[in-house]
C-alpha cells in the first residue's frame, strides 16, 4: 500500500469511527479492510474508542471541596475575579448606553415622545436591575445560614 492509499485509508477510518462515511465511501473502506494490517489497525482503534467512550470523570468529594474554598487566596481569587468582571461590564455597560443614547437623540426621524419614553424605560430598567443586585448583596451579607450546606 503507497502512502496515498494509507491516508485515504486513515481519512476514511477515521471517518468510520465518526460515524460519518458517505455511501461510496463504505465500499471503499470495506475494500480496505480486507487487507490484514488495515483490518488490525482498523479493530485497534475501534476498541480504543470504546475505552475512550467509557470513562467518566470522577468529582472530589464533598470534603475537598469545603477544604479548598475555605482557603483565603481560593476565597480571594474568586472574589476579585468577579469584581473585575463586573467592573468591565460596568464600563462596557456604560459606553454602549452613551452610545445609543447620542445616536438616539441625533436621530431627526424620531419623535421626542418615543425618545423620552425609551429613555424613561432604560433608566427603569437599570434602577430595577441595581435594586435587585443591591437587595441580591445585602442578603448575602447578613444571611446566618450561609455555612449551612443544603
């Protein structure tokens, strides 16, 4: 076999292995198959997918998990990770909102009515979203069952 005939032959298996051979390509394949070696290499990678297919990743147990998040740079980490987070989201948050107010308000074919009623509608929403985020923060605060696993 040339090596042209061996990549078609790997192209092939491993489409074979997807499940993805077209019609012709299975008698192709199947011609392939009758020589030994390919017939050898062809069964060595089936059983390896199915090893492969089979295993499940196993999670730590409950405790390591209360060991690991009870360490201060884990606490840390997460936390100004979030704050970093939310503060590029702010910043981002902001711009956007700018932005589509000036083209808003540019805009000569819309009627201050609507105008004022998106504005009023965006400033609604945005108070209810921080009101929800403030009340979310304060609760966490002061919650006395935080350490109670549920």
């Amino acid at each position: 076999m040339n090596s042209m005939e061996r990549d078609r032959f790997h192209l092939l298996m491993m489409k074979a292995l997807d499940g993805e051979l077209a019609g012709s390509e299975h008698s192709e394949f199947d011609n392939f198959l009758r020589d030994d070696e390919c017939r050898r290499e062809w069964q060595s990678y089936r059983k390896v997918k199915e090893a492969t297919m089979d295993l499940k990743l196993s999670s730590p147990a409950p405790e390591v998990w209360d060991g690991y998040w009870r360490g201060v740079y884990n606490r840390l980490e997460r936390g100004i990770a979030w704050i970093l987070v939310s503060l590029g989201a702010v910043v981002l948050s902001a711009w956007l909102a700018l932005e589509a107010v000036q083209a808003l308000w540019a805009n000569a074919q819309v009627p201050l009515i609507v105008k004022i009623g998106i504005f009023t509608l965006a400033a609604g929403f945005f108070l209810l979203l921080f009101s929800v985020i403030r009340e979310r923060w304060f609760t966490s605060r002061h919650d006395k069952y935080k350490e109670v696993i549920r």
